[in-house]
C-alpha cells in the first residue's frame, strides 16, 4: 500500500499521509452531557463542547469530564453516637459538576475525594447524634450532611444535590431492648385508653345517677323495660328486685 502512494504523491507520498492522519486526528466528537477540559502546552484553555471540536494534535490534550449527576454509594460507617450506642450507617450521595475547569484544576480526582469527604462528614454527624435522632430526624441528619459536603466541594466546582441516609443497622442487643421498649410502649397506651375509657364510663353512670335521683318515675321506667329485656329471652326464673321506698312502707304499717 504505502508503495503504491509513494508512486501516486512521489517521494513525499508517505509523509503526506501521515501528517494528514495527525490532523485528523484532532476532530474529537463531544458529547451533549460532557464537556471537554483543554489543555495547550500544559496550559488551561476554556472548555470545549458539546458536538464537533477540533484539537491541535501534539499541542493540546483533552480530558472529557460528564456534566450528569453521579449517584455514589457511601458504604457502612462504623459509628459511635453521642449515647455511646455502636452502629453502622451507610448513605447514597447525589451530585454533579457544575465547572469542569475547577474540577481538573482543584483536585486531583474529583470522584474519590468527594466519596471520601462523604465518608469522613457522615461518621461526623452521625457521632454528634443521639439514637434516637438518628432513627427519627433522619431529615434533618440528611439537610445537615448535604450542607457540610456542598460546603467543601464547591472550590471543585461540583454541587451536591441529595444526600439519604440510607441503612441503619442495629446491634443485635440493641434491637432486642427497642423491641422490648416498643412492647412496653404499646402496653401502656393499651391501659390509659382502658382507664379512659373506665373513667368515661363512670362519668356517664354517675350523670345518669343524678338524673334519677332528680326524677324517681325514670327509675320505675328503667325497672320496666328491664323486666321486658328479660322475659323476651324465655327465662325458667326471674328475679324481681323491689324498690326500697316499697319495702320501707310496708315495715312502717307493720311497726304500727
């Protein structure tokens, strides 16, 4: 092949070709989501992108840096919480470049320090944390994260856009004495409303008690629909309770 281009383009056939390969080579195709860093002679350039740049071959390097946002597991962290309980949280973190330059410039790799940052801010806060807020605000516990780790990555150029809290894993001891806590709990709640109800129920009784007292025909009334309420259920043997004021009568015509 190259015999048959130095018969077509003479003796500078192959140099020709091989300076025309260079130049090519420098058409670089940047996609919608990247951007390209540029570097001319160890220098920063502006950004290039997205769709068709051209790069001088051997003058300018690029290093491609996508604009998407990342989704970064930060895995277990061993963590002592401000009541000395021992428990291991892990966290997903949602973040994206905003400034590709800075992101070269600033740190070295922007990916792990940033996963290391993570790390390092959610042991932090979480030890500065009770149990209970840990199992209860995690809102705030995220809000607090997100804020420290925006704070620091910002001279990268990188935004963090989410933080969660994702797993908490217990002690086993610990789980057994939370479900022992949630048992009690409940069994309290169960005998307040009990009580309340108790408590309710002899509000009613003694209203009604004054009522009657207030209107003795009520209670002959009461004596009667009871009597009907027990002969409709086909008894063998009704009891007939008598009303004092009767049996009072009937001692005073006997004394006399």
């Amino acid at each position: 092949m190259w015999q048959v281009i130095n018969e077509l383009l003479g003796p500078f056939g192959t140099a020709f070709v091989i300076i025309l390969l260079i130049l090519i080579s420098g058409i670089k195709i940047i996609r919608e989501y990247e951007r390209a860093v540029v570097f001319r002679l160890g220098r920063l350039v502006a950004s290039r992108g997205p769709g068709i740049i051209y790069v001088i071959p051997l003058i300018e390097k690029t290093v491609r840096i996508d604009l998407r946002t990342v989704t970064m597991d930060v895995p277990p962290q061993d963590v002592i919480t401000r009541d000395n309980v021992s428990v291991k949280v892990s966290a997903v973190l949602y973040f994206r470049v905003l400034n590709p330059n800075r992101a070269i410039l600033e740190v070295e790799n922007y990916l792990f320090a940033t996963s290391q940052l993570a790390q390092v801010t959610l042991r932090s806060v979480c030890g500065q944390a009770h149990l209970d807020e840990l199992l209860s605000e995690r809102d705030k516990i995220n809000a607090r994260i997100q804020d420290i780790i925006d704070r620091q990555t910002d001279p990268w150029g990188i935004k963090v856009v989410l933080v969660e809290v994702k797993d908490i894993d217990l002690p086993p001891d610990m789980q057994r004495a939370m479900a022992k806590q949630a048992e009690a709990e409940r069994e309290r709640r169960a005998k307040v409303i009990h009580a309340d109800g108790e408590f309710q129920a002899s509000q009613k009784l003694a209203d009604a008690a004054e009522i009657i007292a207030k209107q003795p025909l009520s209670m002959h009334l009461r004596f009667l629909q009871s009597l009907v309420q027990v002969s409709a259920e086909k008894n063998h043997t009704i009891v007939l309770p008598v009303p004092t004021d009767i049996i009072t009568n009937a001692l005073r015509k006997t004394t006399e």
